[in-house]
C-alpha cells in the first residue's frame, strides 16, 4: 500500500478519533497496555529477528542495547501507556473564553492536529509511545521508524491495531510505514493536505533532511549541543555534581551536557576536580588550551569539537572570561535545547535566563531535567527547538492546535 493511500486512511480514522470521548480513549490505551504484556511472545521474537540482524551488520553495543527488548522492557513500554490514560484530555481543552461587549461568547479550543506523521531512529519503544500520545490527544499517526528496528514495530503495530479494533476505534488510528527504503520517508514528507504535521526524533542528519525537504509542515526536536556554564560565583562542589551528572546521568539523549564552560575566576580551583571526576567516570575531555594544560588525558579541542552533538562519554571543556564570553560561545555552537549556569549570585543567573535563547534555561540543576516526565507533562514526544507552534518538552497538549468557537443569539454585523 502507498503512503498516500496510508495517508487518506488516516484521514479517515482522525475523523473519528476527534470527536471520541475521552473515556474510549482511555479504554484503548489500557486494552493497548493489556495487549503489549499478553502478547511479549510475538513481540520478542520480531526484536530476535531484528538483533541478530543488528549483530551481522556491525551495529555497536550500544545501538543494539537502545533496540533490545525483553519482558521488564515490554511492561515498562506497556505501563507507560496505562500513565498515559490517567492524563487529563486536552481536547476541548478552553485556552481563553470570553463575552464580547456585542453579547458573542467567543471560546479558545484544543482539537487535535488530525494526521500525524513521525519519522524516527532506533528505539521500538517510540512506536507506542507515539501511537499512544496521538491517540489520546484525538490524531491519527503515521509511524516511519528504522529498518533496523523493522520486525520489532511490525510486530508492536499489530498488536495496538487489533487492540484499538477490540475497544472499538478504527485500526487506521496507527499505522506503519515501510521503512525498506527511503521511498517511503520521501512520499511522507510530500504528503501535504493529507498529513498534518510531520516530527521527526533521531540524529542532526534526519531532522536537517525531513526539515529541508518537507512540504508537509515540521516541529523540529532533539538535536542538543547542551552547555553548562560555571560562573565565578558558583558552589565549584556543587559545580562538579552537576555537570558530571548533565555530561553521564544518560550518555545518548538530547539533553546530556557536551559542553562544559568554565569561568577563568574559578577555573585553576574548579578544573583540577572536574577533570578527575571525568577521568573517573570514563568521559574523554576535549579542551581548550587553558584546559590542555592542566592534564595530558585532554584531547585538544577544535572548533569541530565545540559544535558537536557527543551522545558518547566525550565533552568540550573551555574557559571563558566572562559571562558575555559563555553566552556568546552558547550563541556560536548551540543548538536551542538546553542550557545551565551554576552560580550564587542572582544578578548572574538572571542575566543568562534572560541572554541565553534555548527551549531550558536551568539554574542550578542538570540538563538532564529537559524532559516531559520530570517537568511534570507525562507523555512526551519529543522536545522541540523551534519557536513556532512548540518549544521545549511537547506534551499532550502540544499535540493539538486551536480553534475558536463563536456562539451568538442571531447576531448581525453592523
């Protein structure tokens, strides 16, 4: 089937989904759960299919550990979903209401997108979590993931289409795409009028290609050249803490540190103790000269070296005069995501909140908070860069667009 006719299915199926009640909804999303642990068998042996595939084409342990699944894994991916259909509806949500002078009632309202379509890399558990949060936000979704991850979504799309069937929702709610060949991601991307809105989750050179190529409207997420600035007023043992946590807490998510800033006040105090927290936890320092000096394991940096996404126990390390110099540095290699300071002082930390232009700005804590869970929004998918539409985690209600709802008594226009 083409990704056209895909494409109008999900039409179809967006149409119901959008007036479904929020109680249906619900009911999907658990008998999706319920499904997922009921059928770990099937699942599994799609994931061997695509291991042992992984394995005979060289992929690294780690990339085979990001698509493994076995049972605990499944329940994890399933429990999600059940999290999931306790969150509130954010369809019919009202953003503003109010009575004009004239007597009309003018009401602000979510509704969903409509058709969704999500390009993605490596992760099988994406292909739920995806489907569950256009689910429960009323639209429709398009799944293109990997082909190296192809048997694993197969197998998870069939068991949420039969589940969705079971509780009463059409099985063209989710939908995947063949992801043999790039045919498939190229018509996506074409498919203005029939798709909404396309989102793309992987690495810099598939956001960079969906983003330049795509008619199709795009929330860009996820590329993260994170930064963490130690000011001359900061606690440097408080310092030390975070940014090892922001640089090793999670080595290969948008939102791990691979930058690290340090003012030159504190620098001959701070760098000693940091290097050997790095040199500890495995993490390869690329620095400048100021840092080079102070350890022959520092790789000198490049300009290179400043402007690269890691996702791998590596970080730039600079020092900076100066406040202006940290957020001019963050301003020439930065990517929006999320950024830090660490600092005492409150005149300093306002300063970066309001110079630094990223999705976060954290004080005092690790990047690593960029994320829907920990702020609090439950589902996420993905965290956007950009500025239009969606900035920074995109929760359910990031998932719908608005629209206004006017109710009058036969009101003319004069």
């Amino acid at each position: 089937m083409s990704v056209t006719e895909q494409a109008r299915r999900a039409r179809t199926a967006a149409e119901t989904l959008a007036v479904t009640t929020r109680t249906t909804k619900d009911a999907a999303l658990h008998a999706m759960a319920d499904a997922l642990v009921a059928r770990t068998p099937e699942i599994l042996a799609g994931n061997a299919a695509d291991l042992a595939a992984g394995r005979e084409a060289g992929l690294s342990a780690a990339v085979l550990d990001r698509l493994a699944l076995d049972e605990d894994r499944v329940a994890g991916i399933a429990d999600a979903l059940r999290q999931m259909a306790a969150l509130p509806d954010p369809v019919g949500e009202v953003v503003r209401g109010s009575t004009l002078p004239n007597g009309l009632e003018l009401r602000q309202i979510r509704v969903p997108f409509g058709v969704v379509g999500i390009v993605y890399e490596g992760r099988p558990n994406v292909t739920v979590d995806a489907a569950g949060i256009c689910l429960k936000s009323g639209n429709a979704a398009l799944l293109r993931g990997s082909s190296s991850a192809a048997h694993s979504n197969a197998a998870l799309v069939a068991v949420l289409r039969d589940a969705i069937t079971g509780a009463g929702l059409p099985a063209d709610a989710v939908q995947l795409l063949d992801a043999s060949s790039r045919d498939s991601v190229k018509e996506l991307m074409r498919a203005r009028g029939l798709v909404d809105v396309l989102i793309p989750r992987g690495g810099a050179s598939l956001i960079r290609t969906v983003v330049e190529e795509s008619t199709v409207p795009v929330i860009e997420t996820g590329v993260g050249n994170c930064h963490v600035y130690v000011d001359a007023a900061a606690d440097l043992s408080m310092a030390v803490s975070i940014a090892l946590n922001a640089k090793t807490q999670r080595l290969s998510t948008c939102n791990t540190a691979e930058s690290l800033l340090v003012h030159a006040a504190v620098a001959e105090d701070f760098l000693p103790a940091m290097l050997a927290a790095f040199a500890e936890a495995g993490v390869t320092v690329h620095g400048s000269a100021e840092v080079a000096r102070l350890s022959d394991a520092v790789v000198p940096a490049t300009d290179e070296d400043f402007a690269t996404e890691y996702l791998s126990a590596d970080i730039s390390v600079a020092v900076v005069d100066s406040l202006d110099a940290a957020v001019e540095h963050i301003r020439r290699y930065g990517t929006g995501h999320t950024e830090a300071i660490v600092t005492d002082s409150q005149s300093a930390a306002r300063e970066f909140v309001a110079r630094v232009d990223s999705a976060a700005v954290m004080v005092n804590a690790s990047t690593r908070f960029t994320d829907g869970g920990e702020f609090g929004f439950g589902a996420e998918i993905g965290i956007s860069t950009q500025k239009l539409h969606a900035r920074g985690p995109m929760g359910l209600p990031e998932l719908t667009s608005t629209k206004y709802v006017v109710t009058g008594t036969g009101h003319l226009r004069p």
